[in-house]
C-alpha cells in the first residue's frame, strides 16, 4: 500500500500498487510525485522507486522566461552610440554632430520615460560626438595651416 501527495500538496492514500499504476498511466501521478511505501516512514518520489520508475516520467523542468514588463533600451540612444562609434573609429566625422543630436534627443525621452533604458548609450553617443567634432576642428585647423596647402590646391585645380 502507499500514500502520495498530490499536485494539491494533499495526502491521498492508502492506495493499492493496481490503483498507483493507473494514476500513473492516466498522468495523473508522475516521476515527481511524493510516495510513501506503507511502513517505510520515508517520502520518496515515484521515479526513485525501482518498481515504477520506468513508468512515470520526470515532467522537464519549467522553462525560465523573462519578466513582461522588462525594460527595453531607447533606439535613439543606441543609435547615437553607434553613430559615435563609426564617426571615431573610422574618421567619419560626419557622423559627430548625429551622434551628438542623437544623444541628446535620447536623454530627453529618457527623462520623459521611465520605463525605458539606456542613458549610458545616450551619454556614451554624445561623448563620442564631441570627440568628433574635435577632431574634425582639429583636421580641418591643420590642413588650413598647412605651408603646401596653397600650392597642392593650384595643383588640383585644371589649369
């Protein structure tokens, strides 16, 4: 005879081994099922029972899902760091002034929504914005002071 603890966390029982091997192939019991052989005085589950482990199944572990409600990052402020990114890394500087205005459109609805996230990204664009736009300044500072630059654009130029 046995006694189980149902899905209910009710004790059910004394059962005979004809009526658990019925709950077992209906599903009603499975291989996690609590059962207590009678006089053992030890719960145990049906799978750890050499008699029915081959009958009940150990039901697969529940899968592990994310909140609903998880915060997603702005796009805006993702954008602006790649743009940044790019605008550095490959002297686009082009790109500087989007990244910087990307940055600070992002930070705004950032503010103006909480459920958002991202203001690294954001912060993260605007400052490789500015490092941008430096060396933008600075280029176009030393091609302008170049001693050869008059010379060089005559020589461009179709005569």
């Amino acid at each position: 005879m046995y006694k189980i603890i149902g899905a209910d966390q009710k004790e059910y029982g004394p059962i005979s081994v004809d009526q658990l091997r019925q709950w077992i192939s209906e599903g009603r019991v499975n291989g996690q099922t609590r059962v207590l052989v009678e006089g053992s005085g030890v719960w145990r589950t049906v799978s750890q029972l050499p008699e029915f482990a081959a009958m009940a199944p150990v039901p697969p572990p529940a899968p592990i899902s994310m909140p609903v409600n998880a915060p997603k990052n702005s796009q805006m402020a993702v954008w602006a760091l790649v743009t940044g990114l790019v605008s550095v890394l490959c002297c686009c500087n082009i790109l500087g002034p989007v990244s910087l205005v990307l940055g600070i459109i992002a930070l705004a609805q950032l503010k103006n929504n909480p459920q958002q996230t991202g203001s690294a990204f954001a912060i993260a664009g605007i400052v490789l914005g500015i490092v941008a736009i430096i060396m933008m300044i600075i280029g176009i500072i030393a091609f302008a002071n170049s001693p050869d630059l008059m010379p060089n654009l005559q020589n461009l130029l179709p005569h």
